[in-house]
C-alpha cells in the first residue's frame, strides 16, 4: 500500500540506465509533498540496480539520505524530513 508522500517505483525487469532514467524523472517531478521515492529493485537477481542507485543517489542534490527498506529489495532516497 502506497502512503500519501511517498512515491513508488517498482524498478523489476529494469536495465541500469532505464532504471536511471525513471528514477531521475521521479526526482525531477517531486513536488514539495513528495518527502521520499521508495525504489523496488529486487535482489534475488542479482544486486546491480542496488548497488546504482546507492552510489549514484547517495550524493544526489535532492537526496538527504539513504535508508534501507522494509527488505534488502528496497533503497529509500528521503527528500526531507516527514
């Protein structure tokens, strides 16, 4: 279930530059309701996407933080504070 705030990208079947790409439109189009973009990238397959979207958005302007979500499959980037 989706929660008001929070946008959600389920990033399966993704290559890394497609994932990249709907991750920086979701960015780009984060109002100031938006505080976090939940991405669902999965990890039996391998942790390419994972490991992307930790190093490429750590540092991002946008991202405060990084958390780790509900299981290893899910990266948070929090655009700020609820």
């Amino acid at each position: 279930m989706q929660q008001p705030g929070v946008v959600e990208i389920n990033l399966h079947g993704y290559n890394k530059a497609q994932a990249q790409a709907a991750i920086d439109a979701a960015l780009k189009r984060a109002g100031a309701s938006v505080y976090r973009i939940r991405l669902i990238h999965g990890y039996h397959q391998g942790t390419e996407l994972r490991d992307m979207i930790r190093s490429r958005y750590r540092k991002h302007p946008k991202t405060i933080r990084l958390e780790l979500g509900l299981n290893q499959g899910q990266t948070e980037l929090v655009l700020r504070e609820f």
